[in-house]
C-alpha cells in the first residue's frame, strides 16, 4: 500500500470509527431542541417548549434514524379550567402555576411559598447518561434530571437530584422520581400487582380511567400489598405477546407511591417515587436529595415481551452479580422442618439426607441466636445459642462442607424483641414516638437503622458472623411493617428522613457487606415477599417469594411474580403435603414441578420421607440441574395463565441461545372430561430438529420424540392430563 493509500486508509477508519461514537443512544438537536434517546427497539424523545418547561414528545417503538419528533409547544387547554401548567404534561413538574395533577416535586419555602415553576437551564450527556438541569424561575433551587439508556432492551432509568442553593432550609414535601406521560389514547389497561402476606403478587387487569389510580406503601418498606411495578397495554388484546406495553418499576424499598392518571384532556401520565404521606424531608442550603430510580420500558410483543424484557434488563443491569449471574444453586433450609426447634445434631442429620438428594446448599433459619425459644425473644442478641450449638456453628458448617454443600443462616438485622439484651440496653434504638405505645408486631419492634449508631451496630454484628463463619449465604428477614415512625434523637424538623435515611443505610449496610465479604449472596427475606423491588435487588441474589408454599396457591403467586421480577430471583421450596394455608395433599411431582419453575430449594422434613420420595427428589433435582440455567435466565412464556381460577396453567422457558425449552403443564381439575388445551410452543429455530425428554413421567399421548421448531410452535402439543391436580413437564433439546 502505498503511503497516500495508508493515509486515506487511516483517515477512512478514524472517520467510521468517530461516526460509530456519534451514533450514540443519546442526542440533543440544537435547533428543534429536542431530546433523543435510543435503546433496543424503543425511542424516548422531549423537548425544550416555548416556556423553557421540558415537554414529553414520544415513547414507544423505535423511530427511523433519520425520524424528527417535535418540537415541543405548550398545551393551553380548553377553558380556563385546565390551566396551561396541567394541559402540558411534563417531564418533571413542580407544584406550581395551579397545577391539579400529581406533581414530580412539591416544596414549601421558610416564607411560606409553595410554588415551584422548573425551567430548563442545561444539559450534558455522557454515553448512555444525560443529565438535565432545570432550576425554579426566580428561587435557587435545581433538580437534575437523570436520564440513563440500556442500549439492549431499551430500558431507560430516571431520577432527580434535588439541590437547594438558596441560604435558609427548604421542605420537599413530596419528590417523584420521574413522570412517564404515554401517548394520548383512550383505551389503556393497566396491569398491576396486589397482595398480602401469604398471598402475594396477584395481577391486577382493569382499564385506565379518568382520574387516578394510586399504588402504594406507606409501611416503611416495600410490602406485601402492591408492588412498585405496572405495565400498561394500549387496547386489550387478551393475548400474551402481542400489543404495546409500557411499563415501569420503582427501584426503592421504603414507603412508596406510583400513581396513574387520566386527565381531563386524556393524558396518561404515570408518576412515582417516595410516598409523599407523612413524608417531608429538610434540605439545608446547599444540601441534596437525590430520588430513587424509576425504570420504564416499552414492547410492542404484548405483556409478556415487556416481562420478558424487565428479566433481561435486570439479569444484565440491576442483579449484584449481572450481567451473568451464577445459577441459583438448588437449597435446603430448615425452617418448614423445625421452625424455631433447630440443634446441632438435627440441622447435621437433615444435611445428610439434603446432601443425598443434590442438594447444594443448606441453610439454617431462625432460632439459632440468643435466647430464641420462639418469636417472643432474642432478636437482636445475634450470638450463637450456647444449649443449641455448645460448640459454636463451626461444627454443623463443617459437617455441611464435608457433605459438598455451603452453608447459609437466617438473620433479621432490623428487628429486636423487647424480650433481648440489645432492647434492655438501648431501648431508645427503635423507631418510636415518645412517650407513645410500642406498638409490637410478632413480638418485635423495628429499630431505627437511620440511627448511625445503629447502623454500625448492625453492620458490625454481621461483619463479624461473616468474618468468623465460613458463611456463603444469607437469608436476610424482615417480619413486620413500621408502626410509630418517630426518631426522637433529632430535631422534630428532621425526623420525618427516617422514611429516606433508613432505607439508604439499609442499601449501604447490603452494599459494603458484600464489598468486604464479596463470596456471600443474600436473599431479600420480608415474610415472603414483603421485600422486592429493584432496589434490594440490586444488593441481593434472590428473594423468598412468598411464605405461602402451598404448590397451587404458588402458581398463582409465581405467574404474578413473574410479570415484574425473573424467575431466576423467584426462591420456590418443596415443603410438606397437607400443608400450607390450605392443608391440602398434593404429590410430589406436582409440589417439585410447581417449585421447579422458579428456583428450587427444599423445605420438607426429610425425616418424614419415604424411600420413595426420595428417588423422586433425586431424580428431579437432577432433571432441574439440566434445564435450571434456562428456567431462572431464559426467556419465559406464559402459555396458560393460572389467574381467574382457570382449570390449567402452563410456561415454557427457553434458553438464550434457543438450544433447550423447558415446558410446565398444570392441571387443577378435569371437568365433563375435557381435553387439556393444545400448547403452542413459542421461541424455538423453526428449521432445528428438537428431541423430547420427559421430566417426570410420560402421560398418556402421542407426541412425537423428534420434530422440527415449527411443529413444536406451529401444530403444538397435546398432553393428556386429566384427574385432580396433575402436573407434567419436558424439556426439548436442540439436534447438534
Ligand atoms: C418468615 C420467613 O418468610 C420464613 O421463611 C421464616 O424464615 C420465618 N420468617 C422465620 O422466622
């Protein structure tokens, strides 16, 4: 080549290479002033209006490169009822210039001015980040805007930080995280989950009307009760994966509020962050406050696309271990078994049986610490129970090793029980109002982990059981919600941070845990899912889906939980037949085929098993250890839904790579003998040859044991199921 041609060679390469870093996800047009954030299949775009007031432009499926959105002008309503401030939706709306909806940030003044009017004032963007500054029209006040892109599935993630640059304190008295305003239609249905303790994650189908709908906590954390997650479908296709979806999740643990609204000029707007109830949080000069995350996506392949997205993006970008976390190992624990009755010699001699089976890790519950009898006392008092363990955990965590498990322990670190040595001697570490009732919720109080004290207690009690403990795991509990939410130590004006300052010092606590013993995993633990969102979950591993493990109850809750959250985080034991809220048998195929969709653990007392139960065990935990990696970090399909009392529900997963799915079918009762419905496979190479390999039993029928994706997907499968309770599943290889 010659010296002119290396030359233009070179210059070629940079310029390609300088256009491939232009494209980036994220652009600002100078003229339009408008915004532009690309990311999978979706583009998000705003503009600056003729107010200077952010404007939201579009969300959806992904424009053409070259597509132009905009510009942004503001609305002026119809009547001088709908104000101009309430008729333009907005980004981020302070409460001001006689806003009615629900605003992004409310704030009162020492003057007792309360409105807030944000204008914008800057931008900077950096890579898959933009940052958008926006300040009051005449106070000193700024909001940063954080805007970040998953270039992958297209989720893109939203907070604030609010800043008061003023001289004298100010009080937010409410801070979203972010307003999603969808494009005007009138046919939105929303999805949303509902719950309780042991009956978690119902989904929720109901259309978008006039007025709002509000999702909430205001029990200090998470809870059992709604869920920060929707999604919401424009139309009601009543199919699974077709339809326009939006969708969001709040990634906070405390109290929280999502709201959807339907204006009067038919805006849908969604908007999320802390709860404002009983909130009010003091900003001093030159003070921060920065939200929480609310993540939004969007798919055009129905509600189960969107679900499907949600797993990838927190697979890859929320999980500790993201973007290739290590498939959950399959567990025992104990709790189901002993409840509080857990000693050395019978934690070994459940071990051993676990070990049998395949199991991979055991974990210890409650009742190891203290003086714990039952839930009446020790909490708190986190030192090995002497009469239990003379010798400490070495010995049971060195016989759990030598059987090729690692070891797990419960732990609930907010919690104390008057009955507790911690209690007698720092009663006034709990939240509390003084001179108030305690108002005790099993037996147990909440201490104030807002408290710095506290939170180096706590961190220095489980610093310690890791640092002297060959500990790989913890299921880290959380039994009650708050009640008398005082911290009387600081000022009556700063007190109400305890809905902010508790929640960060848990995540601090989680974080620099793992920081300093980088090995342990965690699950989030709250009586079932009381805790799950995506900000614990960015600091643990899995989560303990429900305490309801009852198998058909389960696959109601399972489904649900499935909409907002990865099968591979959703924990999922074998326990006892009858038992349960319901003291109903069930076999053990239909109690591991329930589990197995999810991440396997056991909780039966495998004291009372037959010999039987136990090749069945071993053979299915060896059958889950095959498909295991598709089931917890595949793509899911939900093919019959188990909502509405249907008499079937059905999933299929199936790996990244389309090499294995993986099918489970469920039959809660046959009636007038009818057929079980043809299952149409979904995901598979149509053109790959896939082999059948039965799970459990073959059931009666005739499927072929080799055939094509497109028959799998096209003709479908006819499983014969009937009778009471009845489960199947196989799994389908991919020819090499
Ligand atoms: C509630 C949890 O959800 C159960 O699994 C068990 O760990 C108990 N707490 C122990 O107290």
């Amino acid at each position: 080549m010659s010296a002119v041609k290396r030359i233009w060679f070179l210059v070629l390469l940079f310029s390609s290479l300088y256009t491939y870093t232009f494209a980036q996800e994220i652009r600002f047009d100078q003229q339009s002033r408008v915004f532009r954030i690309d990311g999978g299949n979706v583009t998000y775009a705003f503009g600056i209006n003729d107010e200077n007031a952010l404007q939201p432009l579009y969300w959806g499926g992904r424009l053409g490169a070259n597509d132009h959105v905009g510009p942004a002008h503001t609305n002026r309503g119809h009547a001088s009822f709908d104000l101009p401030s309430g008729s333009t939706p907005q980004e981020f709306e302070g409460w001001g210039a006689g806003l009615f909806y629900q605003p992004a940030l409310k704030i009162t003044f020492p003057d007792g001015n309360r409105d807030l009017v944000l204008h914008y004032v800057s931008h900077h963007i950096d890579g898959d980040n933009l940052t958008i500054q926006l300040k009051d029209i005449s106070r000193n006040v700024t909001v940063d805007l954080k805007y970040t892109i998953d270039p992958n599935t297209g989720v893109l993630g939203r907070s604030a930080v609010i800043t008061n640059k003023t001289t004298t304190p100010l009080l937010i008295e409410q801070a979203a995280a972010a307003s999603w305003s969808l494009p005007h239609a009138t046919d939105y249905w929303l999805y949303y989950l509902t719950g309780r303790w042991a009956g978690e994650t119902n989904v929720q189908h109901e259309p978008v009307r006039p007025g709002t709908r509000l999702i909430e906590s205001r029990r200090g954390s998470t809870g059992h009760q709604n869920n920060p997650w929707f999604a919401i479908e424009r139309g009601n296709s009543g199919d699974q994966d077709s339809g326009d979806v939006w969708f969001g999740a709040l990634a906070w643990s405390g109290s929280w509020r999502i709201t959807v609204e339907q204006d009067t000029m038919q805006n849908v707007r969604i908007t999320g962050g802390y709860n404002p109830f009983d909130f009010g949080y003091k900003l001093a000069p030159n003070e921060q406050l920065e939200t929480p995350v609310f993540y939004g996506g969007f798919s055009q392949h129905g509600i189960g696309g969107a679900s499907r997205l949600l797993h990838q993006f927190e697979i890859s970008k929320i999980l500790p271990e993201g973007p290739k976390p290590r498939p959950r190992p399959v567990l025992y624990n104990s709790w189901e078994a002993t409840e509080f009755n857990v000693t050395e010699q019978g934690q070994e001699e459940l071990a051993e049986k676990a070990a049998k089976i395949g199991v991979e890790r055991f974990v210890m519950d409650d009742g190891w610490f203290g003086q714990r009898k039952d839930d009446h006392a020790g909490l708190g008092d986190w030192y090995v129970n002497k009469e239990k363990f003379p010798n400490g955990l070495k010995p049971l965590i060195d016989k759990v090793h030598s059987l090729g498990m690692d070891f797990g322990l419960w732990v609930e670190p907010e919690m104390v029980n008057p009955n507790s040595d911690l209690y007698r001697k720092h009663p006034d570490w709990v939240l509390n109002f003084e001179g108030r009732p305690r108002t005790e919720g099993r037996n147990q109080l909440v201490l104030n982990l807002a408290r710095q004290d506290v939170r180096d207690y706590v961190f220095g009690f489980l610093d310690k059981l890791l640092t002297e403990n060959d500990i790989a795991f913890l299921k880290w509990d959380y039994n009650r919600n708050w009640s008398e939410p005082g911290w009387p130590a600081v000022a009556p004006d700063e007190q109400k941070k305890v809905y902010v300052k508790y929640v960060d010092n848990l995540y601090s606590i989680l974080k620099e845990l793992r920081e300093k013993h980088p090995k342990v995993e965690i699950e989030s633990c709250s009586g079932g899912g009381g805790r799950v969102d995506l900000g614990i979950l960015r600091y643990t591993d899995e989560v303990w889906t429900s305490d309801n493990t009852d198998p058909f109850d389960r696959l109601t809750i399972q489904d649900g939980f499935t909409y907002a959250y990865t099968p591979g985080v959703m924990m999922a034991w074998v326990t006892e037949s009858p038992a349960g809220p319901n003291h109903s048998p069930r076999s053990l195929d239909y109690r591991f085929l329930s589990s197995m969709q999810g991440s396997l653990g056991i909780g039966s007392n495998l004291n009372h098993w037959s010999d039987a139960d136990f090749a069945t065990a071993k053979h299915l935990i060896a059958e889950y250890k095959e498909i295991r990696e598709t089931v917890q970090h595949g793509a899911l399909y939900r093919l019959i839904s188990p909502e509405n009392g249907s008499e079937q529900s059905a999933t299929e997963s199936v790996s990244a790579d389309h090499s294995q799915a993986a099918v489970f079918a469920f039959l809660h009762s046959s009636q007038f003998g009818y057929p079980y419905p043809r299952l149409f496979l979904h995901g598979l190479d149509r053109d790959a040859q896939y082999q059948l390999h039965w799970i459990t039993e073959k059931p009666g029928g005739n499927l072929p044991e080799s055939a094509s994706g497109a028959y799998w997907m096209g003709h479908g499968v006819d499983l014969h199921l009937d009778g009471d309770f009845q489960a199947t599943a196989f799994r389908l290889e991919k020819a090499r």
